[in-house]
C-alpha cells in the first residue's frame, strides 16, 4: 500500500478500478454495437469529439494554463502512435471474441518494460526477463501457431498492444513536465483530425439508435483514464492492478450472452500465464524505485 495510505484509500482504489474496468467493457461494447453501421474511424471521431468538449470545458474551469506545453512535437507522435493502436484494437474488437481480444491487450505493460529499457534506460531485471518471457509464453498459448489457424486479427491485436506499450513509455517521459489531463486534452487534439480525414470517404449518417452508443463509447473512454488515474493515486500498482483481470470472464459472460461468443480454455490460461508476468513485472518495478 503507498506510503500513508488507509483501509478507506484502499477500498476508494477498488472503486475506481472496478469502474476503470466497467468503462473498458462498456467501451467494447459500444464499439461492437456501431460497428454493424458506421466504420472505425468514424465511430473514433465521435469519441474524440465527445472527450475534447468534456476536457476543453474541465480545462477551462480549472485553468487555460492546463493548455500550455512545450512538448508539442511529443504530443504529436505519441497520439499518432496512440491513434493507429486504437484502430488496430477496434478492428480485433469487430473480428475476434471479446475475451481473446483483452487477453492479447493483457501483453501491454510486458512490452512497456522492454520499451522502456530500449528507450529510458530502465533497466531489464531478471525479474523484468522472466515477467516478458512469461508474457511470450502466454501468447503462444491463447493463439497456439501451428496447432490451430490464427486469425490475421489477432496480430493486428497485438500490434495494438504494442502501440500501447508505446504510448506508456512517452507518457513516462511526459509526465515530469504535462500534467495527466493537459496529455489527455492533446491526445483527442491531435486524433480529431486524424479520424475525421480518414472517416470521410465511408461516412455514413448515424441513426437515431446509434446515438446512445456513441455517447457511450465517448464517455467511457474518458472515465476509464480518469478511473485508473484515480485508482493508482489512491494505492499501489500491486494492490490495484490485478483488479484489471476481472475483464476477462466478463468480456467472456458478456461476449456470450450477447453475441453467443464461444470462449476457448486456452484463452483464460494463456491470459493467467500474461497477467502472472505482469504481477512480476509490477514486483520489480517497485523494486527499482
């Protein structure tokens, strides 16, 4: 637990981590929901959209200063890195099953350890060695090359988590000197653009029923930065971060009550065999500071 951290602290990081999962599957589903009408690009730009009015209007109550930066260059290239995994990440999201598409997102913080040693100078403890040959280990499992025929999208998945991992490390390197929400407010900055250029040729006008949805996919995507912020504010990564596994068996329930979505054995192992990596990698994270 952080140092002066209470029971109460404790059970508030909970909350938050329960809610930054809940915003993810909701996020997932509203995806899943727009994308028999309007396409990837399209269904981004509406998120973006949606979370720049909500941070531009925080921004301002709080202080215009939250919009000053001198890391613009940055800012550019982790969003366009960001943006090309979220359309990676929403394209498994539209051809693979809900639990296999988490369980491959899982990999995230494995390759942000091997990011940030080429590229921080963070050193690659036996401990950060074994958390990523786990990691490769799990892979393996959930997509069993050579055993069965791997879906060209879980690749795609996979490259997405990556992209992430990348997003991760800029983001360390950012954080001495923009604060969360001013990195939030370029992020959907930069992305607008960038997916309203590449909606036009496919845009199609949302029905009435789709609305609900993209006011969903908007909002959720916002709390769930704001949840994990609030919860590894409020506690250790150690304590918090295993909450994050809970996606699976509902991405899994949810994936099969509502799309009758078969789930395979080996997805919730190789995902144990991932999430156990990721707790070894968190060990010794903490044991580096």
């Amino acid at each position: 637990m952080k140092s002066g951290a209470t029971p109460q602290s404790l059970s508030g990081a909970v909350l938050w981590m329960v809610g930054a999962v809940l915003s993810l599957i909701a996020m997932a589903i509203a995806g899943r929901e727009l994308a028999t009408e309007i396409s990837i690009f399209e269904i981004m730009f509406f998120r973006n959209a949606i979370c720049l009015a909500i941070i531009c209007l925080l921004v301002m109550r709080y202080g215009g200063h939250l919009f000053r930066t001198r890391r613009l260059r940055m800012h550019g290239f982790r969003n366009v890195v960001h943006f090309a995994a979220q359309a990676g990440w929403y394209y498994g999201l539209f051809n693979l099953p809900l639990s296999e598409v988490f369980a491959i997102e899982f990999t995230a913080p494995i390759w942000t350890a091997i990011l940030a040693a080429m590229f921080l100078a963070e050193p690659l403890t036996r401990k950060r060695s074994v958390a990523t040959l786990l990691g490769f280990i799990g892979i393996l499992i959930i997509l069993r090359p050579g055993v069965a025929i791997v879906d060209p999208a879980a690749f795609v998945v996979l490259g997405a988590a990556v992209g992430f991992a990348a997003t991760f490390v800029i983001t360390r390197s950012m954080a001495s000197s923009d604060r969360p929400l001013t990195i939030l407010f370029y992020m959907n900055l930069v992305q607008l653009p960038l997916s309203f250029v590449l909606m036009v040729p496919d845009w199609v006008m949302p029905s009435a029923s789709a609305w609900p949805w993209i006011v969903m996919t908007g909002l959720a995507g916002l709390s769930s930065h704001y949840c994990f912020a609030r919860a590894f504010a409020l506690a250790d990564a150690a304590i918090v971060a295993p909450i994050d596994f809970i996606r699976l068996p509902m991405a899994a329930f949810l994936g099969y009550f509502l799309y009758q979505e078969p789930t395979s054995l080996f997805v919730f192992l190789g995902a144990g065999v991932i999430f156990a990596g990721n707790l070894l990698n968190i060990r010794a994270d903490r044991e580096n500071r």
